[in-house]
C-alpha cells in the first residue's frame, strides 16, 4: 500500500540526497513490486528518471513502514512535505543493482 502511494508523477524531494544537485525534482515512478528471493526482499523499482540516492532512501522508508516504523498512509504527507528529514533512512547500496537502463527511440 505504501508503494502505490509513491507510484505516479510527484515532486520527490522528500526522496532524494541533500547532496543532489538537480533543479527539478519532479518525477514519474511507473511501478514498484516487491517479492521475496530467499531471505532477501526484493524491489522492482520503474521510472522515467531518479534523483541522487532517491531509490536508497525510497527502500529504506518502504522497509520502516514494513517493520511498524511508520504507517503506509503516511506516503502522502511525506511527499507533500518535500522535507528530505521526514523519510526514512537510507538503504545500503550493498545489494543495490541497476538492472538495465530503457530508452524510448528517437522519432
């Protein structure tokens, strides 16, 4: 539930690093699955473009409200705070992988 809250178009500054420099922090996630492989949950995170350490703090902040930290209706706020202080923690890279990286063609 909490992830379909973060699904859409929506300023993410809440979600990214203090240290990004980006002047526009809109952005569009298309989805976010999670499943389980082994003892590991697993994000499948789709967007058209993401801010420096969006998707650590973005699996951090799901990862509190999966352990009671914080409510899944909360998403809302969080995003409308634009308050990189109200999001949860920051993942560890460790286990981060890029899958692949989609273009749409010129036309």
């Amino acid at each position: 539930t909490a992830a379909d809250h973060l699904t859409g178009t929506h300023d993410f500054n809440a979600l990214r690093s203090r240290r990004c420099g980006a002047e526009q922090t809109i952005r569009s996630i298309a989805r976010i699955d999670l499943s389980l492989s082994g003892d590991a949950v697993v994000f499948d995170i789709r967007g058209n473009a993401f801010l420096r350490q969006m998707i650590r703090i973005l699996v951090g902040t799901l990862v509190e409200v999966g352990v009671g930290l914080r409510s899944a209706e909360s998403m809302p706020a969080l995003l409308a705070s634009l308050d990189r202080t109200q999001a949860g923690m920051t993942a560890p890279s460790r286990g981060l992988t890029l899958v692949s990286i989609l273009t749409e063609p010129s036309t």
